[in-house]
C-alpha cells in the first residue's frame, strides 16, 4: 500500500512546488515590480534548477525533468523582470 502511494506524494510535491512560483510571476509581469525579491536568490535557485533538471535527464527521470522544466521557465521569468526592473 505505502509503495503505491510514494509516486503520488512525489507527484503532487513537484505539483506544489512547481505551481508555487506561478502567482508570484503573474504578479511581476503585471506590476514589474521586483523591489521585494531578492536577485542573488533568484539566480542562485535558476542554477539549481537548471542543474536538477540535468540531473534528471541524466538519470531518464521524466517527472524531475518536467517538475524542474516547468520551475525554471517561471523562475526565468522571474528573474528577467528582476534585471530588466530592479
């Protein structure tokens, strides 16, 4: 029953975790105002995506390419109106 149940845990974690970054970024696309986030955080967190991403290409793992795919484009988005409007 529990070995059943770790892929959906792992799939709505992904869910949650990937989604979460959207209402920030339709929020910054809609006001540009980036004053509240901090860059070195974004830039460091796109690096990991990116290199999550990798890793699970690497590794032929559907989910963590697509969880990770999905994060780094908003995440990008994010920290393109936070250079273009500091």
């Amino acid at each position: 029953m529990i070995e059943k149940l770790i892929p959906i845990i792992g799939i709505v974690a992904a869910c949650c975790t990937t989604l979460s970054f959207l209402p920030q970024a339709i929020k910054i696309i809609k006001t540009k105002n980036t004053e509240g986030i901090s860059l070195s955080m974004y830039v460091l967190f796109v690096i990991g995506v990116v290199l999550w991403f990798f890793y699970g290409f690497f590794k032929m793992d559907i989910p963590i390419m697509l969880a990770n795919g999905i994060t780094l484009a908003l995440a990008s988005v994010i920290l393109c109106y936070k250079v273009k409007y500091p």
